[in-house]
C-alpha cells in the first residue's frame, strides 16, 4: 500500500516537471489552466494562502509589490489580467514554520506604471496568485493596482459668508478628482477644525462644515484641505463674518413738558444698544426719539368774589359781610386772593337807636320783596325759552322739507350745512392727526417710483361754494365719492378718450375724497386714466399715485402726424396670474393705446412692482391680453427676446414695447425663499362717543395699492398713527399674524380673544393688489381720556417682524366739527416736447449719430450699453433702427425721477477715454462734444 502511494507522489511529481518543461519551451512563462484544473483535489488539505494580494497604488513612478505566502504549496505562481505571469518575473522563498512545522513559500512580483498605463481592459488591472500543492490547486482574492493621482482645482470651493448670531452656517466643499479619493479636512484660521470636542460643528456630511448655531467665535478664514497618498490641495479661503443686528434698549421715561403754559413738547429716548449692532451688523430700525404734544396748564390766580350783603346788626351793634376766592379759584399753581374774606363794621344811620321790636319787623318786608321779584322773573324767562324753542323747531323742520330728508339727529343740521373749511397740503398729512408731528403719507415721499408731474402753478383745492345746492350736486360730483348715507350721488362712467379735446388732459377717478369724523363713503370702482395727443416731438404720461408712466420717444411719430395716446390701470380683480403654477401679480395690470398705434422706435413703460428681485428665487414673467381676453406669456425677465425688453430694478419694472395692449407683470416663486414686499399702515378713528377703531392694512409695497388704502381710509376719515413701514414675505406658507400690545389696561379696554388676528398665507400672497385689513375695536373707560398709546405687531410665523408704534390724542379728533378735504397733488399727467425728456434734444441727435456708427471694434452702441450698465439681451438693440436712441430712452425711463445727467456724463467720459487710448489721433478729426 506504502508503494502504491509512493507511486502515485512520483507520477504526479513527473507530470508537473513536464509541465514546467513545456512552459520554459514555449516562451510564455505561462502555465494552462487545462493543467491547473487536472490537478483537482481528491481530499485532504489544499493550500490556503496566509497572506494574499491587496489593492495598491502606484505613486508617481515607482514600482509596487505584490506578495503572496501559502502553505503546504510546491508551487505559487501570479496570474494577472487573466494571463500567467512569466516565471522570472517572480521572487520565491521558501521556509519551515516552527510552530506547525509546515514548509510556507512566499512569492512576490513588481507592477510598473508602463504595465498599467499599457493595459486597456473594461476594469482596473488586476493579479491573483494560483498555489499548487500534490493535493490540488486554491486561488487568492483578486487585487487591482491603479496610478494614483489628485488633481489641482476643487470642484467647489467653499464661499464666504455673511451669517447672524444663532444662524446657521453651511460651506461646501468638493475635492478634486482624485484616485484613491481625497479626504477632507477644514482649517480655521490655519488650525485644524475638530467636531469630536465641539457638538454645534459637524464637518461629516459631503466634505461639507456645518456650524448649527454661529457664535460670535465662529467668525474667521475656512479653508478646506484635501489630500490622498500623491498630494494635499488647498481650497480659496472662505471668510465668514458672525454680525450682531442691532436691538433697541426700553423707552425711558417721557421727559417733563418743555414749557410751563401752554402747547409744549415732550419726549423719550432709547438706544440701539440691546444688543450693539456688532460685525456690521443692521442698525436698529425706527426712531430713537420720539416727541409727542403736551398742554402745560397756565397758572390761575384766584379772584375774589362781589362782597354779600350786610347782615342784620346785632346786639353788639355790629354787622357782617363775606366773600369767596371763587371767581375764579386759584388752580396750577395760582396765587390765593389778597386781602380778607370777612368785613365787619359798626351799625350807623341811627340803626343802633331802633328797639327791638322795630328791627325786628324790618327783616321781614324786605325778604317778601325780594321773594316776588324772583318769582316773576322765573316765570316770564320760562315762556320766552319755550316760544324760541317753538319758532326753532318749526324753522327747522321747514329747511329740511326743502330737500327732502327727514334728520333725526339735529347733529347732521351743524354738519351737513355748514360752511366748508377747505385746507392745502402743507407741511404734514392731512390725514394724520397731529400733522406736524406725524409722518407723512403722500406717496411721493412713500415711494421713489413714478408718481406724477409737479404743477408749477398754485391753484385753490375749490373754487367758493355760494350755495347749499352747488354743495349737493356739482361739487359732489368732482368728488368722485359719495357723501352720507342720505346723499347718495351716482358717478357716470366716462368713455375711452376717444372724446377728449386734442389738447385736454386729464386723469378720470381724480383722488379727492371727503374726511368726515365719525362718516363712511360709498367709494366708486373705476379705471384711473390718463390721455395726450404726441407728435413728433414726443413726450410722456403718467398715471397719478400709481408708479406707472409711459415715455413716447422723440421720432417715434412720423411727421405731421399725432396720436392721441392713453394710459390706464385696471381696478378689479386680476386673471393675468395662474394660480395652478403659483403665479402672483407683482404691479398693476397697465393699458396704453389706441390699438393699431404705428411707433418708429419702441415705447418705454415703467410699472413700480412689489417682489423682492432675485434669479435664484423668482420666476419673472411679462404677459399680454390678447383680444379674447386671454392671458400669453410674452417674455420671461431673464430670457433673450427680440419682441420686446424688459430691465427689472428694484422696486420698478422698465418695459420697451412695439405693441399697444394690456401687460401685467407675475412671477412664480421657485424656492420657499422668495420674498415679495409689503406694505403696512396703522389709521385709526372714532366709531362712537366711547369707542375707537384701530385699522391695520397690509398691501402689495406698490404705490398703486396704496393709494387705494389711502382712498379708503379718506373717506372713512381715518387718521394715519404711524409711519407706513414695508415688511418682507415669504412664500413658504406660513401665515402673518397681527397683534396688538401695551394697552393701558386702566384707561382703554379690547374684547378677549381679539388681541390677535391672523391672514393666511395664501390671502397675503395672492393679495395681486387688493388691499386687506384687520381692526381692533378699543373702548375707553372714561370720556375724560384723550390719549392713546399701544404697539401692533406685524409678523410673518418665523419670519419678519415689524412694530407700529401708535402714540395719538384722541381727544383732538373728537373736536374736529368741520370736515376737510385732501386731493392728490397731481395736477399735470402729461408733458410734450422738450420739456418731458432730461437729455436735450441737440445732444441726443449728437450721441445717436456718433454710437450708431460701426468702427474698427464693433458697434459703440454696445459699449454706450454697457457703460449704462444695460448688460443682457442686446440682441433687441440689434433690430432697432437706432439703438442709440432706443438705450437713451430706457436711460430716460429709469431716471425720470431724479433727472440727474451725471451718470450718462460719466459714461460718455468714460467712452471718451477709451476711445482715446484704442484709436490713432487724426488732427483732421473733431471731437465730439456732449457738453450739456
């Protein structure tokens, strides 16, 4: 049996000898893998690898080693990309274990950069090592072998960051490219950034650093640090700032009355020092000083009463007299009467001889006497009051007949007839209660969009009233509004200005309304409108208190012709926006016409529009009606388009347009960080005897929506309590809420579950417009209380905030018997000619010749645009006629409000020079001059 196994061990020996044979004769070093699988196990152990192949990278050019050990094994050979590894590129030894007493081989091979760069297989180049034993053959895991490398850019370097206190910081780092991958660490201020110390940093997520909450600490230089087995990169260097906003300290006490008689001012003060603002951070919004009207009572000196009658002598022949320091007392701080209360004197006239008896009878008969007067005088005064009471009651009664209305409240005959008071703007708000404390409220000082032209010529508000009647019909009439309840007054709606004299301007739906304490208006729907025949020459229009103008070029009208040319706002509700693709109206829908107008160059409209501008969050798009009163998209904001242009600012929209129509402005929010802009104004008023009402509306931050708060308020006399401030909201769904605060609860009370009121998002942010409101309904306690003061807070959940401070008399409001009257201060809604440009007309001809002309480095109207900082979308320019002419009148349309020529100065100076540097100087050539 011995021999036969001994047999066996030799044949297999000699069979692996020939094979080994025949692998050096052929020249490939390679083994079969017939072979290798003849050699199939039929029991016992098979070699198993005690350290096999692992994954490597080659560094720049030098070599690595594969290692391979296995027992029991006769043989270890590598096989690489499924090819044998030729013998001699093999080193083997081989040695006794001393614990198992087993022989292990050890075989190792070099892999170059020059073999792996020169493999071109679907994987990554690979070996394994084969083990042979008498027993049969075991295979080790496969391991790859790559070059490794780390290239130099980041894919993202992180950004510097403006951050406040407790928010959140977030830098984002991509690595280079790199084999095996980089890893990632950051660096503050050249000092390693560890997250194992420090909970509120976690640097585990995508390379990225997150600080959860930033301290002031946290402010410093980031930088980001890659690195593998070939190299380390550094990333730029993110700066980030950790600032402090500013908070304001408490009010502290109001300051005692400057003056000592009379109508004095007090005041309080607080400090933007709760906390500093710190890092560059916003300074405290609001008034540090606040002044509110005080009435110091003069002194009263007392003054002595008429002295009584003498008494009656007494037995000591004496008699008495009395008087009071009554007329008047002494009050705030008066002096008391001088001189004595009481008088006596001795009795003389012989009233001392009479005897008892006789002075006694005197008292009597004078005291009947003077008992009759009284009672006659009594009597005759009680018919004379009821005869007058009569004869005015009849009077009365017979004035009212004439008109046809029954008056109850006697009231309404000291109010409703008498005569007028009318007042001018001056310097407050005629509709804030102490104007000349308040702030103001006419929107030209709100808003630095379009408003209106400034009438050089001062007119009266009305012309004299000479009689009741005039008050009842045609003076109502040009109010546009209705008056009381029982005088009702129906507008007729005008036509298109088609019918408008060619020389007549006007603006339809003129705002002027009645204030009238205590009274509510009927307000009438309708189209605010302006009209204007334009030749040649050009000009422009503007719709009053709207923030919508329209400029018509000079050329833009052949010669000899005109065009009567209007402009309108539409007053209802709007369909321009899609509220399936969340679009919103961002400014009112605008009309100009007539239809079929034939313009040379385009005209340039400018809406006021209410969204917070940003690529990253808006979506914002330009629609027209087409005429089946459909909506189409025309443009979007940041796309090219050679139909028309549009040139988004930050609180205005700037339109260049061939076509008449109606256009309105929407946009679409694409993330939950889009903000658009509103407005909030606190008026308030009394509803009764004991009662006041506090109104707080939130609108679109345009001058068009405004003013219809404005128009509203008007006519219900509300008085403006506060400086209208502009709140930013999101469009994250969250709803606004509206609350009010600090009533003095011993003078003023509200109802419970009133002090807090709530819109929900989708009413603020699909508003497009329309004007809302919330009241609180306060009562006072006493009719002796004159003075209110509270706090209303304005606050999206988790978002911005502002704060109404309302300090106001109430008193004073009360007082007002005579209404007034408020009328918007434009008069002038359209200029013609020269008048209604800022560049004169001589140096726009001389700029349109000169830019208009190609040169040796392209057109110079490019460069004009982009010195006007007119960067995108050219490709409009390019089709006009003359695109000089066309980039001046966008130019006119931004800076109408300012009329201020320096930037265009500049630009053309600036064009000058480069000019001057780029072309050879031809004294043949002439300047050109723009001197304005």
């Amino acid at each position: 049996m011995g021999s036969t196994v001994k047999g066996r061990r030799q044949f297999l020996e000699i069979i692996l000898v020939l094979a080994l044979c025949a692998t050096r004769a052929s020249g490939r070093g390679a083994v079969s893998d017939a072979l290798a699988d003849s050699l199939s196990s039929v029991g016992g152990t098979l070699p198993h690898f005690l350290q096999e192949p692992e994954d490597a990278y080659i560094i720049k050019n030098n070599p690595i080693k594969l290692r391979c050990r296995a027992t029991p094994a006769l043989q270890i050979f590598f096989k690489c990309n499924g090819e044998w590894v030729h013998q001699n590129q093999h080193t083997s030894q081989e040695y006794m274990d001393h614990n198992t007493g087993l022989k292990i081989r050890e075989v190792t091979i070099n892999v170059t950069r020059q073999q792996v760069e020169d493999f071109h297989g679907p994987e990554d180049y690979w070996c394994l090592c084969v083990a042979w034993s008498h027993l049969g053959t075991s295979k080790s895991r496969k391991a790859t072998v790559r070059i490794a490398y780390l290239r130099k850019n980041f894919e993202q370097d992180p950004q510097g960051k403006e951050v406040p206190i407790k928010g959140m910081i977030v830098l984002h780092c991509r690595p280079p490219e790199g084999v095996p991958m980089a890893e990632v660490e950051w660096l503050k201020n050249e000092d390693l950034v560890s997250s194992l110390g420090d909970d509120n940093i976690d640097t585990r997520a995508d390379h990225n650093l997150i600080i959860n909450e930033a301290r002031l600490s946290d402010s410093g230089n980031y930088t980001c640090l890659a690195s593998n087995v070939v190299a380390k990169r550094r990333s730029a260097t993110a700066t980030v700032v950790v600032f402090v906003n500013g908070g304001w300290s408490l009010w502290i006490e109001w300051s005692p009355c400057s003056v000592n008689c009379g109508r004095g001012v007090q005041k309080r003060s607080r400090t933007c020092t709760n906390p500093a603002p710190l890092n560059g951070g916003a300074f405290c919004e609001g008034m540090s000083v606040q002044k509110i009207t005080c009435n110091a009572l003069c002194p009263v000196d007392g003054v002595w009463e008429e002295w009584s009658e003498w008494t009656m002598c007494s037995a000591q022949c004496e008699r008495q007299r009395w008087r009071e320091c009554n007329a008047p007392p002494p009050r705030h701080r008066g002096k008391m009467c001088e001189g004595e209360g009481q008088s006596t004197e001795n009795c003389t006239g012989g009233l001392c001889t009479q005897n008892g008896k006789l002075m006694h009878d005197v008292k009597p008969q004078s005291m009947e006497n003077s008992i009759d007067v009284a009672l006659y005088s009594g009597l005759a005064a009680g018919v004379i009051a009821v005869v007058v009471l009569i004869v005015a009651i009849t009077l009365y009664r017979k004035s009212q007949s004439e008109y046809g209305v029954d008056v109850i409240d006697s009231s309404a005959l000291a109010g409703g007839f008498q005569s007028f008071s009318f007042r001018t703007t001056r310097q407050g708000n005629p509709l804030l209660l102490n104007s000349s404390m308040q702030p103001d409220i006419t929107l030209g000082q709100t808003y630095s969009s379009p408003i209106c032209f400034q009438d050089s010529i001062d007119k009266e508000l009305f012309d004299p009233l000479p009689d009741k009647v005039k008050v009842q019909s045609s003076f109502m009439v040009s109010l546009g509004v209705a008056d009381r309840a029982e005088y009702h007054v129906k507008a007729h709606p005008e036509t298109l200005p088609a019918n408008l004299h060619p020389n007549y301007s006007t603006v339809e739906g003129k705002m002027m309304a009645m204030i009238v304490p205590n009274g509510f208006h009927t307000l009438r729907k309708t189209q605010f409108k302006t009209s204007a025949v334009f030749g040649h020459l050009g000009g422009r229009l503007v719709i009053p208190n709207a923030g919508v103008s329209l400029l018509v070029p000079h050329g833009a009208i052949a010669d000899d012709t005109s065009w009567e040319m209007y402009m309108l706002t539409n007053q209802e509700e709007s369909s321009a926006q899609s509220e399936e693709r969340c679009e919103i109206l961002l400014g009112p829908e605008v009309t100009y016409g007539p239809p079929g107008l034939n313009l040379s160059y385009p005209v340039a409209m400018t809406i006021a529009h209410c969204a917070e501008v940003s690529a990253e969050n808006w979506n914002i798009k330009l629609k027209r009606q087409t005429k089946d009163n459909k909506w189409e998209e025309i443009m979007s904001v940041d796309d090219e388009s050679t139909s028309c242009y549009c040139l988004m600012d930050s609180h205005s929209c700037h339109l260049l347009l061939d076509q008449p129509g109606c256009y309105a402005l929407v946009g679409e929010p694409i993330t939950d960080a889009t903000i658009k802009r509103l407005r909030i104004a606190v008026f308030g008023s009394m509803e009764a005897s004991m009662d006041y009402s506090l109104r707080v509306h939130c609108v679109d931050d345009t001058p068009h929506a405004f003013q219809r708060v404005v128009t509203a308020e008007t006519s219900r006399g509300g008085q403006l309590l506060e400086e209208p401030k502009m709140l930013f909201f999101k469009g994250n769904c969250l709803s606004l809420q509206v609350s009010i605060q600090d009533i003095p609860q011993f003078l003023w009370s509200i109802k419970p579950f009133t002090t807090c009121q709530e819109f929900s998002f989708t009413q603020v942010w699909y508003s497009n417009q329309q004007p809302m409101h919330c009241a609180f309904s306060l009562q006072r306690h006493s009719a002796s209380t004159t003075q209110l003061s509270c706090k209303i807070s304005v606050q999206q959940v988790k978002g911005h905030e502002q704060i109404l401070q309302v300090y106001t008399s109430v008193g004073e409001s009360e007082k007002e018997p005579v209404p007034f009257f408020m009328q918007a201060d434009c008069t002038v809604t359209s200029q013609t000619g020269a008048k209604a440009f800022k560049i004169p007309l001589s140096i726009r001809q001389r700029i349109c010749t000169t830019f208009d002309t190609a040169n040796a480095k392209g057109k110079d109207w490019q460069l004009l645009a982009q010195k006007l900082h007119i960067q995108r979308n050219l490709s409009y320019f390019t089709k006009q006629k003359s695109p000089s002419a066309v980039i001046l009148s966008l130019w006119e349309a931004r800076h109408q409000d300012s009329g201020d020529l320096d930037s265009l100065a500049s630009a053309l100076e600036e064009i000058e020079k480069i000019h001057c540097k780029s072309l050879p100087q031809n004294p043949d050539e002439k300047e050109t001059d723009f001197t304005f």
